[in-house]
C-alpha cells in the first residue's frame, strides 16, 4: 500500500504526487501531476492551469491517484499520455491498469555486466 506524508529514515516529511486526470465537455482526457489534486482542479477550472484546458468548458476530475515520488509521477505522466483514448478510459474505470502500469514503472530491471 502506498503511504503519502510519512516520515522517512533522515525524519523528513516525504511530499506524494498524485497523478490526475481531467474530462473536458468534449470527452477529451488531460493527464497532469501534482501534489494537491484538489488545488490543481481549482486552478483549471478558474483558468491559471494548464493552456490546454483554457476554453474547454465545464471541467470534470475524472480520475486520480497517489504515485509516490515525483519521479515516479513524471514517468506516469509520460505512459499514461502516451496511451490510446480507450486505454485511459479503462484506467478511468479503475480495470487494473493503472495499478499495472505503477508495478511496471516501479520494478527495475536487473542488469547483467
């Protein structure tokens, strides 16, 4: 289970990103990191969030997550762009996939020198 705002061994407070996503009047996805979902949905909709959602409309959170660490939420980002209309629509659903693609991104290969 992934655990946001905890303590970690050096006693510092560890920040979670969240991974979000965000359905225009259109049924257009926009996918977006961050550490307060709900901070970040108010900047869309009044119009100081991202470019891409500025005129859309009425705005609504279809869909977010805990990830971790923001390197990890970069990552996420990245896939979850990088995926067809149907495959976000599934992780909207909550199928799996997102839980899928967190293992995925989170697990290293091992490398034989």
């Amino acid at each position: 289970m992934l655990r946001c705002g905890y303590l970690n061994i050096a006693n510092s407070i560890t920040v979670c990103w969240f991974v979000y996503l965000v359905r225009t009047t259109h049924n257009a996805l926009y996918t977006g990191i961050t550490t307060d979902v709900a901070r970040r949905f108010v900047e869309h909709q009044t119009g100081k969030g991202a470019k891409a959602l500025r005129g859309k409309g009425e705005l609504t959170l279809a869909f977010s997550a805990p990830v971790g660490e923001r390197s990890l939420a970069l990552k996420m980002e990245y896939r979850i762009k990088q995926l067809t209309k149907r495959q976000k629509e599934r992780l909207v659903t909550g199928d799996g996939s997102f839980e899928a693609l967190r293992e995925s991104l989170q697990t290293s290969p091992i490398k034989d020198d």
